[in-house]
C-alpha cells in the first residue's frame, strides 16, 4: 500500500456530525462520503485523543474572531484561513519585507519571458513521510487551474498554457503571455498528488508540509500541532470581541491578534495578567468616494474633504498613536512604493476654500440652521461600534466648513452589498495583506468595477488605465516599479481614494508566552517559535 494513503484510524459517520460539518465547512453531504474523524483527525499522532490531551503547558491558545472556512488552500480567500493554512502548507515562493518574492519551497529562473523554471531546494516531507516533488507541484496548480475544481485562485494564474516537472526537483512553467509579476502569484500551498487524484477532502483532512499538521477539528475549535516540539495551537472562535478580552485576562487562552476595539487594547495594555505588543503593519485605511455622483465627481469637494479631516488627531485620540498616515494603497516601503506622495494636510482653511469651487446643483442645495448653505453627504459604515465612532469624529470635523454628514449604518452584509453595488457616496473600508501591485488593475481600473473587480467607487480615468494597461505589459520589474509609482501618483492627485492609515499590528499575550512575533501583513507565523512558560498560575 502507497504510503500516501489516508489513514484507517476511528471513524466517524453520524448524521449529526456530518450535519455540524456541512454547516462549518458548507460543503456538500455527498463530499462527506470518504472515511474520516471529525474529532481527531487519523494522521498517527501519538496519544493525542478527544479524552487524552496533553498538559497544559503544551497547548497554546489564540482567541480569533471567527471560524477558518477553508483548510484547502486551492479555494481558501479569507484570511483567517489563509493564515492557518500557511502553518500547515508550504509555498513555492515567499515575500521579504519589501513585498518582493523570495524562495520558499523553490529558486527559480526566468528562461524567457513566458518561462519559468523551478527548482526545488530542499528535502520537504507530508505529514505523512512522503517527500515533497515536482508532480505534487504540478498537480497542486493543475488543479486550481482546472475551471471544474472551481477555484477562486484561478483567475490570477489562468496566465499559466502549461506546466510540467522535468524531474523530482525541477518544474517548468509556460505562460500564454509575458508578465513580470508572475512569480509572485505561485502562492498556493502544496498538496501531496496521490491525494489530489483520490479527490481527497483536504478541507477536512489537512495534508500538508507545513511546520504544522491539523490534529483535531470540531465545533469548539481547530487545533494544530508543531512538527518539531508537538506543541499544540489551538484556535478559539469568540466572535464577541470582549468576551475575546475576558478569556485572556481568565487565562482561557493565550494570546489575542488584532480584532479588537482600540478602547480595548488600551484596556489591556493596563492588566497586569498580559501584555500588549505592536509592530508596523500594512493594513491600509481608505474613504472611498461614489464618481457617479454628481457633488463626488468634483475634485475640489474630494479634495477639502481630505484637508477637512484631521486624520493624525484621529490616530492619536482612537488608536493612540499605534497606526501611521497612509499615502497609497502600498506601504512606502514597499519595492514599488512611493516615498513622497501628494500630502492632503489638515487645513480647514484650505477645505473652506475649495467648498467654494462645487458646484451644487439647484435640487441638492440646502442651508443649515443659520441659514448658511451647507453641502449634505451621506457616510456608510458597519455597525461595529469603532467603526461607528470613527464615523461621528468625521461628521464633527466636517459640519464647520459646511459639509454635513449623513451616518448610515448597517449590518456586515447589507453594508458590504451596498459598496459592492454601488450604493452609497462615502464610505470606508480597509485593505488587508497587499502584496502584489497588480492590486491596481483590481481596484481602480475602470473594467474592474463590480462584479468584474473591486472598483467600487466608480473611478474611471484614462490616464490610469493607460499606466495600468503598461506596467501589466511590461516584462521589466524596474519598469513596473516605475509605471506604478506614476500611477499612484496620479490616482493621490486625483484622490480616487483618500487614504487615511496604517494601522499597526498588535498581539495581546499572556505573560507566560514569550517569543511571539508580529510581521506587518498579520500573519500568524509568531505561532511557530513562541513558548508558554508551566507551572504559573492562569
């Protein structure tokens, strides 16, 4: 028997624990068919059982806000998954602090414009002691690109005419058309060939090459085991942020990343029984601003928005320093950043006097309570109460220079639908774990509005989509660098969006964890090498 055969350990087939699947995962009942343990999955680790646990001290537990929904990295997009499932695959490529792709699994070289040749570096083994080889790369990408496998990742890679392994180390990559940031997309984890080709649910039975392997999923939590210490890493559903805090200070779990209320964490950073951390991150805070709209089509009313906001008072009074004014949708330091962009400092002088150059049509005009004409906007936003405040701050700096703002708040999915619909003037929403420049042609080229990509403001400008159209054309990273610093100049000028922060990256940790690490996209790889300290008291 192939030593890549699913494991023969207990299994488990009631209707009612397929049900509770079904709901977690939303995947079909027939899909539940093949052997498996929803309570300990079967990969042969030793004494690790729903009744026998080890002891305390080997457990490490992160409270997350919700559920991962997918363990198979071919069709996982949230980014609680994507960050489970980085402990438990490896990647052919990986990012350095610049954002530029670095070797992982593989070092490759560019034999052409459309080829690509890799080559595996080291010896990479499956939780199930099979190495890791060329097929398994090559099965892995034939299937995200196979439209019946229904992979959410195949647009970005449908570039790819052919692959194929040379040997047991080397994969040749052919695409249909020259592009630069190709090596780049190759983000998809490794999943052993043999059981791609059993259909394998990989969703359910993790099988990776990761420094982790899944070892029990059930309604309360998933938990992961590191390869090398057997450490084990428990993720916690809270969804209720306090409670979140609560099971911290309780000693219920350990540590806390991000997902809090800034009231919160500064909450935390006061009780003795943790301590709060912080590093630089990338997440970028933007108002996105409707050009379909008759007032938000005007620059200068964009315009003394941005100078009419005081974003820096914002960071210091709600996040307490902890974020960073943002210039783009990239991180300056980013290998396309821009270091000096347009700045829209706060200058209600400046706002007032750009007011004076829209144009309001006769049926929007209106008049405050003084009989001052006044310019009414509406501002959408999530019914999470940070969110809420932060809108209140805006509507309070805007009213003096005669901007009134008109707060609408909605439930996560009513909200989100109407951005995505085009179905607001102002809101503000978040980009999270940015990487590749080619997020651009996503979010501001004028064939990319909804549902075709995420323009969702509407923006449509020639000039832009010239500069897009060029940097995805060309076959040169220094010329890329350089088409969309230009780009992002011009959409700063233009403010197709008014960037607001960076908001900073945070852990609140137990006392008992030392060596946990933060890293600016919000990646959960501090979970691999930090320890909790036995024999203190929770």
């Amino acid at each position: 028997m192939s030593n890549r055969s699913p494991s023969n350990g207990s299994l488990v087939h009631s209707l009612a624990r397929r049900a509770w699947l079904k709901r977690i995962f939303r995947v079909p009942l027939t899909r539940l068919a093949m052997p498996f343990s929803s309570v300990v999955l079967g990969f042969g680790v030793s004494g690790l059982t729903a009744c026998s646990r080890p002891a305390e001290a080997s457990t490490i537990r992160m409270a997350v806000s919700g559920r991962a929904q997918m363990l198979d990295p071919r069709k996982a997009t949230d980014a609680l998954s994507s960050r489970v499932n980085r402990l438990l695959y490896r990647q052919l490529i990986d990012f350095d602090e610049r954002f530029a792709p670095v070797p992982d699994l593989a070092s490759w070289k560019v034999l052409s414009p459309t080829h690509y040749r890799f080559n595996l570096r080291e010896e990479s083994l499956f939780i199930d002691g099979s190495r890791l080889t060329a097929v398994d790369v090559v099965a892995t990408y034939q299937s995200v690109l196979n439209p019946e496998f229904g992979s959410a990742h195949r647009g970005s890679l449908k570039n790819i005419e052919a692959l194929n392994a040379l040997d047991e180390q080397t994969i040749d990559f052919h695409l249909a058309e020259p592009d630069a940031l190709f090596v780049g997309r190759l983000v998809i984890g490794i999943l052993p060939q043999h059981y791609i080709a059993q259909q394998h649910p990989f969703h359910l039975e993790p099988i990776g090459s990761g420094a982790c392997r899944c070892v029990q999923i059930s309604e309360q939590s998933i938990v992961l085991q590191r390869r090398d210490d057997k450490v084990l890493l428990e993720f916690v559903p809270v969804k209720d942020a306090t409670v979140r805090v609560l099971k911290i200070l309780k000693g219920e779990v350990d540590i806390i990343q991000n997902d809090l209320s800034p009231e919160l964490v500064d909450y935390c950073r006061h009780q003795p029984q943790v301590q709060v951390d912080f590093a630089a991150g990338t997440n970028f805070g933007y108002i996105g601003f409707n050009f379909e709209d008759s007032l938000l089509t005007q620059l200068p009313l964009r315009q003394a928005i941005a100078h009419g906001i005081d974003r820096q008072a914002v960071i210091d009074a709600m996040f307490k320093g902890r974020a960073r004014l943002g210039k783009g949708l990239l991180v300056p330091e980013h290998w396309c950043g821009v270091q000096e962009l347009v700045e829209y400092e706060y200058s209600p002088e400046k706002a007032k006097a750009l007011l004076q150059q829209v144009v309001v049509p006769d049926e929007l005009r209106r008049k405050d309570e003084h009989n001052q004409p006044i310019i009414e906007l509406s501002y959408k936003t999530s019914n999470d109460p940070t969110r809420i405040r932060l809108a209140t701050i805006y509507q309070a700096q805007l009213k003096p220079l005669g901007i009134h703002l008109k707060i609408q708040s909605y439930d996560w999915g009513t909200f989100y639908n109407d951005i995505k619909q085009g179905r607001f003037q102002l809101y503000s929403l978040a980009w999270v774990g940015v990487k590749s420049p080619d997020i651009f042609q996503y979010v501001f080229a004028s064939n990319a509005i909804p549902p075709k990509g995420a323009n969702r403001g509407r923006y449509i400008d020639e000039q832009a989509d010239a500069l897009i159209a060029q940097a995805a054309q060309s076959v040169s990273l220094a010329e890329q660098a350089e088409l969309y610093r230009e780009l992002q100049r011009r959409l700063q000028q233009q403010l197709a969006a008014m960037p607001l922060w960076y908001e900073d990256q945070y852990a609140v940790l137990r006392k008992q964890i030392s060596g946990y690490r933060l890293f600016a996209d919000g990646r959960f790889d501090g979970l691999l090498n930090c320890h909790k300290k036995s024999g203190l008291s929770t």
